[in-house]
C-alpha cells in the first residue's frame, strides 16, 4: 500500500490540477488515430508512448509553475475487458498495457513533482459501456466482477486511487468502488451529466451520489462530474450535505448536449478564458472543490485558465 492511499493529500486542501480531454487533444491536436477512443493504444510503440509524456509533462507543468498539485490521471479510459477485446487484445496484453500506463505515471511523477507541486498517480476506470449512453445497466455485482481485474492491476503496480470516469449509473459506480475496496485501493467516482444536470440514466445528480455512499458505506473518497459543461450542472448543486461530497470538475468546452458533440464533424473547444471564470465562480461558491481539470475539446489552454482563475480567487 502506498501512503498516500492512506491520506490523499487533495483531500487536505489546495488546488488539485488534472489533464484536460487527452483523447480530443491527441486526436484533434495531435493527428493521432485512437480507435474506439483508447489512448492506452499508444502504448504499443516509443513514438506513441513518447506522444502520451509530451502530452502529461504540459499539463503538470502548468501545476509546477502555478505550485498547484496534480493528478496524473491514466490513460486507460478504454482499457477494460471489453473494449481491450474490440481492439484485439488478450487478457494477459490487456494487463500489460495497464501496466505500462501506470508506469508511465510512476517515470513522469519522478521526473517532474516538485515539494509545491505533489503529484498523485491514479488508475483511470472508464464505463463498460459508452460514456454518453449507460445502455445495458449492469447490477452491481456484474459491475464489480467487470471492473475487479483492471483495479487489481493497479492495485499491484502501486497507484495511489482509482478514478471512474464518465459513469453513467449508480450500478456501475458501486461496482467499481466495491471492487477498489476489495483491492484496498481508494476510489473516486465522477459521473456525467446531461444539460440537465442528470445522469443520462435520468436521475438526479445528488440521488446517485446518495446512493453510492449508501451502497458502499461512503466508500468513494470523494465525488467528480466530467464530460458536461458548467451551465449543465451549476443549477442542480446547493447548499445541502450531498454537495460537500463532491471535490472535482473536470467539465468539457463546449455547452453542447452529448447527442450535439456526437453527431458534431469539428471538435468545439469552447472559450478557455469563460471556462475559467465559470470554474472561478464554482469555486468561491463551493470552496472545498479543489481538484480541478477538463474533459472534452479541452487542452492546455483551458486548464491554464482554470489554473490562473482558481488561483488568483483562492
């Protein structure tokens, strides 16, 4: 076990960067093919691997230079049984490319951490499914069993958390925190939403969250929404004890709904300076969120306006 598995220390305080949209960026930015959207695919070779370290040390520069910390979030959104087997993976490859992704992690924390800027390693978990679309929703138990195998990789090869992005239902994110728990790794949950503040399953923001903590005797560390905008969710969080649970954002650039942004031929990257100033206000009105990066169309750009915004409003 690390220590830091025992105390986050982005659970203390302080800003708290993440990347922005790795996929978007690497695709839109970086004319790199990613089928099905899995940057773990880079892996395979130096060039790839070498475009994935270019893309991290960018982003956690702007944490070194700001004496912010930063999450190095892996890129292994996609790399689960399914998907892995849609892109012709085995088992056994399948383990070693999250293997190589959290090494990655563990070269670039070495390389770049400084005493102001602590850096935390956590092993990304994506859906099941589409992250826009819950589909087929499994039973907690069938989302644990899913899950299990990717967490436990992590788990060995000594990340500090797991973070579930883009879930799409309770189910799934109970899952996978009960499978974190079983590996004795810390988990996140972020889930997404529609513009109207709810999952795409339909219920509420503060129901799922509820839920969760419920199910799994408040087993995430803390919650996260990505892949929405901030007038998507900004409406629905208030006052009441639901929202102190919630510590990330890590929101898209463009206001448009999921359907939009699917069935959209350019990539919409927004305003990074609105964006910023949208996670500034979030902020003064809900203090304690601190871990702070994009998701969607964003890039460097949208994560240094964050960065500053944040900062001076600190």
């Amino acid at each position: 076990m690390t220590d830091l598995r025992r105390r986050l220390p982005q659970r203390g305080g302080g800003i708290f960067l993440t990347d922005a949209g790795i996929e978007t960026t690497l695709i839109f930015q970086g004319g790199l093919d990613l089928p099905h959207f899995a940057a773990f695919h880079l892996l395979r070779d130096e060039q790839g691997t070498q475009a994935l370290r270019d893309y991290y040390r960018r982003h956690a520069e702007i944490a070194r230079k700001n004496g912010a910390g930063f999450i190095l979030e892996s890129a292994t959104w996609r790399a689960s049984p399914d998907w892995g087997d849609k892109l012709g993976y085995s088992v056994a490859a399948l383990d070693e490319a999250n293997r190589k992704a959290i090494a990655l992690l563990h070269e670039l924390r070495t390389e770049l951490e400084t005493d102001r800027s602590p850096m935390i390693i956590s092993g990304c978990i994506g859906p099941r499914g589409d992250g826009y679309d819950p589909g087929k929703v499994m039973s907690p138990q069938e989302a644990q069993a899913y899950h299990a195998r990717q967490i436990g990789v992590f788990a060995e090869v000594g990340v500090d958390l797991v973070t579930a992005i883009t879930m799409t239902n309770t189910n799934e994110a109970i899952g996978v925190t009960r499978a974190a728990q079983a590996a004795g790794v810390p988990a996140v949950i972020s889930f997404t939403v529609e513009t109207d503040g709810r999952l795409p399953t339909g219920d509420r923001l503060q129901d799922a969250i509820e839920a969760v903590d419920r199910a799994t005797g408040n087993g995430p560390q803390y919650f996260m929404i990505n892949c929405a905008h901030p007038t998507h969710f900004t409406d629905v969080l208030d006052g009441e004890a639901w929202v102190q649970r919630l510590y990330g954002i890590r929101a898209n650039a463009s206001e448009c709904s999921h359907a939009e942004l699917d069935n959209a031929t350019e990539l919409d990257d927004g305003n990074p300076i609105e964006l910023g100033l949208q996670y500034r206000d979030l902020r003064r009105r809900f203090p304690h969120i601190n871990v702070l990066g994009g998701c969607c169309g964003t890039d460097h750009r949208h994560i240094e306006q964050i960065c500053m915004s944040c900062m001076e409003a600190a």
